[in-house]
C-alpha cells in the first residue's frame, strides 16, 4: 500500500515537472512559435477525425489501466486537433498520453513496434519543422497505425483478416476526410 501511494507521489512530481518544463519552453520560444506557419486545416481535421480509431483497442481491452489511458490519449488527441495551437496544454496532454501509452506497450507487451513508432514520429516532425505539411499528414498518420496495430496486438485481437479491414477502412476515412475537406473549400461561381 505505501510503495503505491510512493509510486502515485512520485508521478505526480514527474508531471508537475513536465508541465512546467512545457510552460517554460513555451515562454521562450514564442518568437519561434509565431513564426511557424499553422497546420492546414484539411490536416487538422484528418488528424482530429482519425483519433477515434483508439475507440477499437478501448473497446476490447481488458486492462483498465490501459483503457484509461488511451481514452485521455484519446480525448486529447481530439482536442488538441479540433483547436490546433502550437504549445497548447492539449498538445502537451497529447504528447504525454501517447508517451504513456508507447511506455505502457513497451513494458507490458511485445516492444518490436517501438523503433517502428520512434521514427515514422521522427521523421514526420522532420517535415513539420520545415512546413511540409503533407508528408507530415503522411508520416504521422503511418505512426498511429502503427501505434493502433500494436494497441490490438496488445488486446490480442491479432486476426490477420481484419486487420486488412481496418486498414481498408481506415484509408476509405482519410479519403473521405480529404475529399470532403478538399470540395467544401471549393468556390463555385
């Protein structure tokens, strides 16, 4: 019982911490930050949208700590994409949950997806840094699949079959995602 209450104390110090790391390099990169130019919103819909996909691995786990979890990095991950802003505190929820979640994979399951992850992210915040936003869209929406499959593979819902599915399904939803966004901006005369 107290090594619990330890372990509670102890993350909740780590993230008071990273909060407050976040708020200081905010603070010192506003300049930075009005410079960048903002995501396009064909992005942010995308990538608001698609966060429901977390829905499936919740929805079969039968870990609470797990399915806790990945539904804040999931509400986050819609907040933050629904009301995009750079160095918000649903970018830095965001960020935490998914780090959470890669940790939780990585201790508690198979962690072969892990190298996987850590470079479609890296490679996609590459072209982010220079506002290549659609390689971005790209490289950041093959991460989350990979984070998904591994969800599942978590879940042990592993079925070859429908994993096809949703990867088809997956793709008819950015698709749709993209046309609607890309005709709704369309000016008839």
């Amino acid at each position: 019982m107290a090594l619990n209450a330890c372990f509670r104390v102890l993350l909740y110090k780590i993230f008071t911490q990273l909060y407050k790391i976040q708020c200081i390099v905010n603070l010192r990169s506003l300049a930075l930050v009005s410079l960048m130019p903002n995501v396009p919103k064909c992005n942010q819909i995308i990538l608001c949208h698609t966060s429901l996909w977390m829905m499936i691995p919740i929805l079969i786990s039968t870990d609470n700590v797990f399915k806790f979890n990945l539904c804040l990095n999931m509400v986050f991950s819609i907040l933050h994409w629904n009301r995009f802003e750079q160095g918000s505190k649903y970018q830095f929820l965001d960020r935490m949950f998914s780090i959470m979640t890669l940790f939780y994979l990585t201790c508690r399951s198979n962690p072969i997806p892990l190298p996987f992850t850590v470079v479609l992210y890296a490679i996609g915040s590459h072209f982010w840094q220079y506002s290549l936003f659609r390689f971005h869209l790209c490289f950041h929406l093959l991460f989350r699949m990979v984070g998904f499959y591994w969800c599942c593979m978590y879940c042990n819902h592993t079925n070859q079959a429908l994993w096809w599915l949703y990867l088809c399904l997956h793709m008819l939803h950015i698709s749709y995602l993209w046309l609607g966004v890309e005709f709704s901006s369309v000016k008839y005369v």
